[in-house]
C-alpha cells in the first residue's frame, strides 16, 4: 500500500521525494485508539549469553527483543565481551551476523536454537561457563484498546524469568544476573490511571496494588505492567528465600525510542515504544501515556555498566534508567515529535510529508535517575535527541524504499 508521497527535503539538506509503501498501516478514519497490530513472526526474539574465554571479559545471558535487545547485544560485543545467543528460529541467526553493528564482531558470538523457551530447563544447557546472564524481552501485547486474560499473558514473561533465575543457581560461574523490567512496575494504580506528582527512583518499591488481585481481563499495556509486577516479585522472592550464589539487577525502563538497525523498512519502526513518537506524525491517536521515556542507547548502556557496578549480596539492586522528569517535569511532551521533525527536517512537515492529525496525550510521571546517571557514568539523552535518531532512519528507510520502487517500474 503506498501511504503518501510528497515531495521533500531531507536532513542532509538534499531534496527529493518521499513515499512511504506500508501494508501494515494507515491513517486511522476513527478516533478509537489504534495500536499498530505485529505479528510474532516479524518480532526478533533472541537470548543471548555472554561467557568468559581465555580470559577475555565476561558474559551474559541476554534475551533480546527487538531494538533494546539488539542494541544491548551490539554494545556488549563493542565493550569486549563474547556472546552465546539463543535464538528461537536458525534464520534469524544469517541477519543478525549481517548487520553493521555485528558483523565486526563474528567470532566472538555464537549461536544456539531454542524453539521454546516456557519449557522448564530451556536454558539450563547454554549457561556453562556463563558468568553474567542479562534477560532482555518480554511478552507483548498487541492492542491497547481490547481486553486480554490477565493471568494467561502473565504466565509467559514470568516463567521465562524464572527459567533464567534457575539456569542461573545451576550454572557455579555466573556472577550476576540482570532483569529488564519496566518502571511501570513501580507505579501505584493511580499513577496508571493519572498525572502523578509522586518522585519515584531505584528506592521505590515494586508496586503491589496492581497484583493483590489483579483483575481477571486488562487491556494490553496493564496486563504488560501487572504480568512486569508480577514477574518483578518472583525475582525478590527467589532472591530472599534461596540466597543465590550470584548478585541480581534490576533494570527499569521508560519507553525506550531510538533507532533499529534490524529494520529494512520504515513500518518496521512503527512498533513497540517507537508508535509514541510516531503517532503524532502519522495520524495516530494513542492512549495517555506516563512521561518516562529513554534513548535506545542509553537503555542498552545502562545494561553493560550495570554488570559491574557494587551490589549487595542478597538484595534486588534496581536502576532506572530514564530521562530525569523529577528534575524537569515539563522538558517534553510527546507531541512535540512534530515541532522537533520541523526544526531538524526542513520543509518535511510543510510538504505534507506525514498526514499528522495523532496525539499522545502525556501523563505526569516524576522520575529521580539521578544517581543512576551517576552509578552508571551516563547523561540521559533528551526526547529530541532520540526523535532525531528515530526520524533520520525513518526517513532513510522510506527514501530507499522509494528509490528501489522507482528502478523496478
């Protein structure tokens, strides 16, 4: 389907036209809220542990899911580690070695296939010689507006959690175990449903509310949050009844926005976290949506520094990696994509270039990362920052696709 075609000029400063082909979306007729629907087999989904050899820096075991996940398994591999990857499907393995970010780096990750990582035991063969196992991805939800069976979407993001926790007590090498979570996870149910004048930060505790009892039916994103608790509390739970050997971290993240070197084509951006930014621009209306947000590179990071940082034994060591909004709760809204796209990308808006007509309506969320900027050694990127990045790649991707279409015809 071609979506629109306008003519434009880029942010290299050269002019040309854009169309955009996309046979996933399009400009809603409705104002129902619209969540762009991705089916599982266009999701990468891929563990991967990092392991020590000949005593080169050590490991992981990182699920990766999407952007957060590849770009934890890049920046892991630029850091000197190596990499076991676990993917579910033998095919992804060839585009995964191809991209820019990898390839450099092809002997030092391997890869093994898991269909299925629910069954008990599905890591327990590849963590030998495994020191720091980091699980990435997470179940999805795939409508915002349509009710799903709580327990049922739960029962996979924890039980993949607790597969890893007890890959990890078999496995006498690893020395920490780090859990991508959500910061929503630390968000009463009032603060699901409104502005929050609440400062939240690593200190927080988990939220309980949302679990004793969580409803039977939830739309998407709170049944993601509660299946997040839920899998947030098993982790503290195994922690403090059996003592593992290895320290654990708990990473929580905000939206995470920011290039997909995965992507071939600009839908493909327009999917997880990344639909917030874009919705603006495309002519999507979108449920509020709580103000914590990160860069992709900030996100994948936080995840490498945060295997060498000083954690107690015996304790959950949170982070939090997200823009500081505690410090400035008006920085951004997250309609401000279309005033950031006409300052970075002249005459795009102008030319009609994207139908706009969407909104995201923000909510109120104060988050301290503060010291988490400082334990980790980072400066959280701005929303802006990150929009560029999304845009310029979009653009890119959409200008390929044009270019291709026009020596076929």
């Amino acid at each position: 389907m071609r979506l629109f075609e306008r003519s434009i000029k880029s942010h290299n400063g050269t002019s040309g036209s854009l169309t955009v082909y996309n046979d996933v979306l399009q400009a809603p007729k409705t104002q129902e809220p619209l969540f762009v629907q991705v089916p599982v087999k266009a999701l990468y989904h891929y563990p991967t542990r990092i392991y020590k050899r000949n005593g080169r820096r050590t490991p992981l075991d990182h699920w990766c899911f999407r952007t957060r996940g590849f770009r934890v398994l890049a920046e892991a591999l630029q850091a000197g580690y190596r990499a076991r990857a676990v993917v579910r499907k033998a095919e992804q393995v060839t585009k995964i070695k191809a991209t820019k970010s990898i390839s450099p780096y092809a002997d030092k990750v391997e890869f093994a296939v898991v269909p299925d990582l629910s069954v008990d035991g599905a890591f327990d063969a590849h963590t030998a010689g495994v020191s720091y196992i980091l699980h990435v991805a997470a179940q999805q939800f795939t409508s915002v507006d349509v009710p799903i069976d709580v327990a049922e979407f739960a029962k996979s993001n924890v039980k993949f959690t607790e597969n890893i926790l007890e890959a990890a007590a078999k496995a006498p090498s690893v020395k920490r175990v780090l859990i991508t979570s959500s910061v929503t996870t630390l968000f009463t149910g009032e603060g699901l449903q409104g502005d929050s004048d609440l400062v939240l930060s690593w200190k927080s505790e988990v939220a309980k509310d949302l679990v004793s009892p969580h409803p039977e039916k939830a739309v998407g994103p709170i049944a993601y949050v509660i299946s997040k608790v839920l899998s947030a509390k098993l982790v503290e739970k195994f922690v403090e009844e059996r003592k593992p050997h290895f320290t654990v971290a708990s990473i929580l993240l905000g939206t995470t926005i920011g290039r997909f070197e995965l992507a071939s084509e600009s839908k493909e951006l327009v999917s997880g976290s990344n639909i917030v930014p874009l919705a603006p621009l495309l002519g999507f209306p979108f449920p509020p949506t709580q103000s914590v947000f990160i860069h992709i590179d900030d996100a994948a990071q936080s995840h490498i520094k945060a295997l060498t940082i000083d954690i107690a034994p015996g304790t959950v060591r949170k982070i939090v990696p997200v823009y500081n909004t505690a410090a400035n709760p008006d920085a951004f809204t997250w309609d401000d994509s279309i005033a950031i796209v006409k300052k970075h990308f002249p005459g795009v808006i102008e030319s009609g270039a994207f139908p706009l007509g969407g909104t995201v309506p923000k909510r109120k969320c104060l988050v301290d990362s503060s010291e988490d900027e400082k334990v980790l050694g980072l400066k959280f990127k701005t929303y802006e920052e990150a929009v560029v990045d999304l845009i310029t790649q979009f653009l890119t991707l959409a200008q390929a696709a044009q270019a291709a279409a026009a020596a076929s015809a």
